[in-house]
C-alpha cells in the first residue's frame, strides 16, 4: 500500500516515547502582551487542531492522531505559546539526525499573525539547534503558502528541491527548503 509522501517522515519515529529533550519555560512579551512559551504537553494537541481549523481548510493537514504522535516523539521538540490558558501559535522540530534539524509544523492562530510571532518562534528553535551543535535546519512549505515563503525567506532559507502533489488533502507540491545554522 502506498504511504503519502508527507507520512512516510513518520513512520518510524514512535518506537521509544521516552523525552529527550528540555525546553525552560519563558515568559515573552509582544506588543505590551504577556505569552508564556513552554514545551507542548499532550492536552495541547486539541488546542493544535483550533490553530489549524483557523488557517487551513478542513481536513486541516495534521490529523489529531499525529499530532498527539508527534508531541510525544522522543525525537522531536514542540513548543507551544500561549495566551490566556489558550495555545495560540506552535512549532515542531525533529532532533533525531544530529546534524540536521527539521520543522515539522508551525503554525499561527489567524487572530495572532502579523505580530511577528512565526519569527519568534523560528529564532526559538534556530537558538536551541545551535547551541545544540545542529548544522543545518530544514523544512517543507506549500508553494502557495506566501506568508510562510517570505519568513523563510527572512530566515535565510532556500529551496533545495520541489516534492509534486506532497499535500495529501490539496496535491499541492512542497518547498523543500535547507539553511545553515
């Protein structure tokens, strides 16, 4: 049976559930607004899904199933921001190949964006692969997704290669996009 292509990346990755990885806990204030950024436990998962009903059309493209998946990967770092008890942004890293970093997700709540959170978020994690020894970062994106094809963009990011039809719910294509850190 055939796996889409943005699945396959996970199909290993849920042997040890074991953490490894630590994130402190931080208190960051945007515009006069205090956000506490801390890392994801498994009742945010469903706070994931709002955030995503509020960007993507329905099915949003990470099912609950792998979101709870991926916020108990071992090898994987999700942070969440939140705002009055409530996630209002995330992101996700996959830390299992030493030298190479990957973001798995970030996303935005639409009544959050243009404040300059994706850039937050994005410094968050180019900080903790660096002072992790990291190399490079790496990342797929929507060739439709402007918005996130200008903040990688700002990041330094470019385009290594074009996956075709990568998006199971769209068959757009995907950006696969490398910096170095």
């Amino acid at each position: 049976m055939a796996m889409f292509p943005m699945l396959k990346k996970f199909k290993n990755l849920f042997i040890n559930k074991a953490p490894r990885f630590d994130f402190e806990e931080q208190v960051i204030t945007i515009d006069d607004q205090k956000f506490t950024l801390r890392k994801a436990i498994q009742k945010d998962a469903i706070e994931y899904m709002k955030v995503q009903e509020t960007i993507y059309p329905i099915p949003v493209p990470w099912p609950i199933d792998i979101v709870k998946m991926e916020i108990s990967n071992k090898n994987a770092l999700y942070l969440s921001l939140i705002d009055k008890e409530q996630v209002v942004a995330f992101i996700g890293v996959s830390l299992g190949d030493k030298s190479e970093s990957h973001i798995t997700n970030l996303a935005v709540h639409v009544d959050y964006q243009n404040m300059g959170i994706g850039h937050l978020l994005l410094n968050q994690v180019f900080d903790y692969c660096r002072k992790r020894n990291y190399q490079k970062m790496s990342l797929e994106v929507d060739v439709t997704n402007d918005p996130a094809l200008a903040l990688y963009d700002a990041f330094g990011f470019k385009v290594k290669t074009v996956h075709k039809k990568y998006y199971f719910r769209n068959h757009h294509d995907a950006l696969e996009m490398m910096v170095d850190l």
